[in-house]
C-alpha cells in the first residue's frame, strides 16, 4: 500500500511540476504582455513567492487536521485555474489574480513530503525525498523545453495546457491517491472551545508564518538544522534567475544556450537524486551526506563565478546540483525525523515558509550584488552562504 503511496505521488508531483517548469521562465513576458518593466516582474516574483510564505504553514497545519489527500487535491485544483487565469490575463489585476491564486494553492511539493514522511520507514526517508527531488529536476527539465515549443504557437498555449495537465492530475489524484495519514495520527488542530467548536483566532495565530517559524526556531531539537537551511537555500534561490544575466554578460550566450543549460542542469538532478542518493545515504547516513554536499556546493559555486571559460560551466554547475541533491534530502529527512508524525505536515509546511523567504531575498541580493558589486559577485556570496551552513552543521550535534 504504501509503494503504491510513493508512485501515486511521485507521477502527481512530476506532471505538477511539469507545468510549474512550462511557466517559470515564461512568466516575464506574460507579465510584459500586460505592463513593461522588470521591476515589475521582480515586484510580482516577490509577492508569488510572499503569497506561498504565507500560507504554506496554514496548509501544512489542515493537512495534519484532515489528511494529506484533500489538501493537495485543493492544491492541484488551484493550481489549474490560476495558469487558466495565466492564459487569458489581459489586465495587470487579472495577472495578479493568478498569481495570488497560484500562490495560495501552492504547497503541492511541501504536502507530498509530508505524504512520503507518513508513508516511509525513517531509514528509507532519505531515499523517498530524494527521489521527491529527482522527480522535480526532471519536471524543470521536461517543463521549460515543451513550454518553449508551445510557446512559437502563442504565449497562451503554454498556460492552457498547463492548466490541462493540472486538472488531468487532480482528477488523477482524485481517482488514486489514497490517504496516508490515518485519523488516529492525525493533530487536534485548530484547539476548540471545549464544545468542538474551532476558534477562528486559534487558527490564524497557530497559521501565521512567523509565529510558526520562531516557534519552531525555539525547538533545540530543529533550531540548527533550521538555520541551515536558510542559509543553504538562500545560496542559491537568487541564482535561477541571475544564471541568464550571468552567461549573457561574460560568454555571450542566449535563450538557447541557457535552455540547453537547464536541461542538463536537470539531468543532473535526477541522476544525483534518482539514482546515487539511495546508495550515498547508505553509505555515508544523513549527517555525513549532507556535509559533502554543502562542501560541494561551496567549491562549486566559487568556480562557477570564477569560471574563464563557458565549457567549465557545465562541470561546477552540475557539482552545485550534485550537491544539492545531497544536502537538502539529507536536511529534510534530518529535519522530519526530530518530528512527531502528527507534526509532519506543520513542520514541512513551516520549512516551505523558511524557503519562500529566500526565494523573496535571494534574487534581490543576486541582483543587486550583480548590478554593484559585479557579475562574479552574486557566486561569490552564495558561495560564503553555502560555507556559513556547512559551518553552522558541523559545529552542532547533529
């Protein structure tokens, strides 16, 4: 029952993603169809991500009340009008509108990690959430090469059929995917009045972000491991969108050359992640994984933004990816294994609210270290980030 679990999810995440991969790059010039400016496009980028920080924790929390498998139905279905919005979005509001919606519905990934938590061993945990990864390089690989093909027969087409994938996966979803969290592992949440009855109050303030965070920062058990994940993730959250800038200022290179990039970049990510984490894990266990891989990443980022030549792109971005694909499935699985099972979902979703703060900061500080400090600068930075959390994990008891 539960390998069935794993491959309902991994199908559902990886279609999901899919469209996510179809939209992302796309998504400037859906915004400068309506307005010019990339100040409005980083404004935009912002408040997607500000949206998802928001509410990521309220979603985790009604998972661990009502399971997994209604949240992540609300989630895909959600998912689906908003790029139907994305299609048809004529107007500035009507953008934001997708946006917002698209934002709110938004927790698909941090919702089926929780789902591999209910439904994994602690020992294999790794493993699950790694391949979780594997499954998401694989959609950013696929997504943004048929949303280019799509996108030479109108800048709609690649949303419309976005917003079919997305709908053909809640009714997958719907049709298949069984619960994983069983009632009786399930969180009293939100607390009642002593009658049953849900206080509204009480539900806002266990949902706010912030609240969530901090609270979950005064855990000692967490706090570190928190801690570098912030750091780790804000490395590199402004890098996805400061790569084109970057090889377009020093090599030269265009669309093409960027999509072939991220293709291979992908190709990476599924093979770190789907197929040499299961044995790494098993090998070197969690804590020592996700030392090398941020030990990795640190050497790679500096000959990224030092690199003299195009070609050495190729090796020292695919040994950021290979360590990536390291040390985050080891975080999380570290992370998920110092939580009750009714905490799953309130953890993974706090930790989602964690990485939609760096994906707000993180280009921000890309390009603003681009614009003012240089073209090497933002690789250099991410590069000292990705060093402070291998410091700040190997000086804890983790």
């Amino acid at each position: 029952m539960k390998h069935n679990v794993l491959v309902i999810l991994f199908l559902a995440v990886f279609v999901d993603l899919v469209g996510y991969g179809m939209i992302v790059p796309l998504l400037p010039f859906y915004v400068q169809r309506v307005a010019p400016g990339a100040t409005l496009v980083g404004i935009l980028s912002g408040f997607y991500a500000a949206v998802q920080f928001f509410v990521g924790p309220m979603l985790g929390n009604l998972s661990d009340r009502f399971g997994r498998r209604p949240v992540l139905i609300a989630c895909l279905s959600g998912t689906s009008l908003a790029y139907l919005l994305l299609a048809v979005a004529d107007s500035l509001p009507l953008l934001a509108l997708a946006l917002l919606i698209d934002g709110v519905t938004g927790g698909n990934l941090s919702i089926a990690q929780a789902s591999i938590a209910d439904s994994t061993t602690p020992e294999r945990r790794a493993r699950g959430l790694g391949l979780i990864g594997a499954v998401f390089g694989l959609g950013l690989m696929v997504g943004p090469v048929l949303g280019g093909m799509l996108s030479l027969a109108g800048l709609s087409a690649p949303a419309l059929v976005a917003a079919a994938l997305a709908l053909v996966n809640t009714l997958f979803a719907l049709a298949a995917l069984p619960e994983s969290l069983p009632p009786e592992r399930r969180r009293s949440f939100p607390p009642s009045d002593g009658m049953g009855r849900w206080r509204l109050s009480a539900f806002l303030h266990a949902a706010n972000p912030l609240a969530n965070l901090i609270n979950l920062l005064r855990v000692t058990a967490v706090r570190r491991l928190l801690i570098v994940v912030l750091l780790l993730n804000l490395a590199f959250s402004g890098l996805y969108s400061n790569f084109p800038l970057f090889t377009a200022a020093r090599f030269n290179w265009g669309m093409f050359e960027n999509a072939l990039f991220f293709a291979f970049v992908g190709v990476c990510a599924v093979t770190t992640q789907g197929l040499l984490l299961g044995f790494m894990q098993r090998w070197m266990g969690d804590a020592w994984m996700g030392r090398t891989g941020m030990a990795v990443m640190t050497c790679a980022l500096i000959a990224t933004g030092l690199a003299p030549t195009a070609w050495m792109l190729y090796p020292s971005v695919g040994l950021i990816a290979f360590g990536s694909g390291l040390a985050i499935p080891a975080l999380t699985s570290m992370l998920s294994l110092r939580a009750s099972s009714a905490d799953q979902g309130r953890l993974m979703g706090g930790t989602a609210a964690l990485l939609n703060l760096t994906m707000i900061a993180g280009p921000v500080l890309a390009g603003v270290s681009f614009d003012m400090a240089g073209t090497t600068a933002p690789y250099l930075i991410s590069a000292l980030l990705a060093g402070a959390a291998l410091l700040t994990f190997t000086t804890s008891r983790a």
